[in-house]
C-alpha cells in the first residue's frame, strides 16, 4: 500500500465536504483529497481535463448523487462506461436513504452505498470504516 492515497469527494454541500474532511484528517493516513461540488467537475477531474489537467487519479471516489448540473448517477454512469476509469472505486455517501436510489446505485456498477449519518460523530464513524475497510484491508488495482 502507497503511504499517499488519493482521494476525490463530490459533494455540493459545504457542510458535507467539511464535515468528511474532518472525518478524514482523524483518520491520520496520509490522504489527499480533493474537492469537486458537482458532476460536471468530477469527469473533468477523472479525464485530467482543463484546469484539471495534471491532477492525480484517485485511488477512490466518494460520490454524493444529489448535485446540480451532473448529478452522481451520471457520474457513476460515465465513470463505469470508461475503461480508464471503471475501475475506481466508487463509494455512493449521499443523504438519500431511497430503495431505489440504492438499487440503481448498485445497477450502475456501485462500489458501495453508504448513507450519511446525521452529526460529525456518527459521519466520522462511518469515514473511518470507509478508510480501514478501502485502504486497510482491500488491494486496490494501481492508479494510472
């Protein structure tokens, strides 16, 4: 395992982002995140595109799937559609906690369906399980 593990959060709400942060800097791996607020963003990001064009590629994605302009659905969609991309893996962290939100998740290819919990506690709780399970215990494929 790489001591520098990359991650990319896509999220449109500024709590969020700081709460999972927070939650992520508990962790004391040496991550590094990086910030996107919307759909749009994260493909130019994955696909190294304009002001993205020398960012890192993830070792994994947390994807919200409710935000404007490109919504995490679309996100998973092209990611999983991409043969340089499909095999990040994707964790869905949203605040839905629909069946069928779940089950389409999983139907687009869904590393994982996590719903946020309410409180930074609980939410740093659950970072923490993300990180030993991704990143302790997984082999991830190589990132290109």
């Amino acid at each position: 395992m790489s001591d520098l593990i990359n991650i990319l959060l896509v999220d449109d709400s500024a709590d969020d982002v700081e709460f999972t942060l927070a939650a992520l800097r508990e962790t004391k791996l040496s991550n590094t995140v990086h910030v996107v607020s919307d759909g749009v963003e994260a493909m130019q990001y994955l696909r190294q595109e304009g002001q993205f064009a020398s960012a890192d590629r993830p070792s994994l994605v947390l994807l919200d799937l409710n935000m404007p302009r490109k919504d995490g659905r679309e996100v998973l969609t092209e990611m999983k559609a991409d043969p340089e991309l499909r095999k990040i893996p994707v964790v869905i962290l949203t605040t839905s906690q629909a069946e069928e939100d779940v089950v389409r998740s999983y139907d687009l290819h869904a590393n994982c369906y996590i719903s946020k919990p309410v409180g930074l506690n609980e939410l740093s709780r659950v970072v923490r399980m993300i990180d030993e399970f991704w990143f302790g215990i997984v082999k991830l494929p190589p990132v290109r």
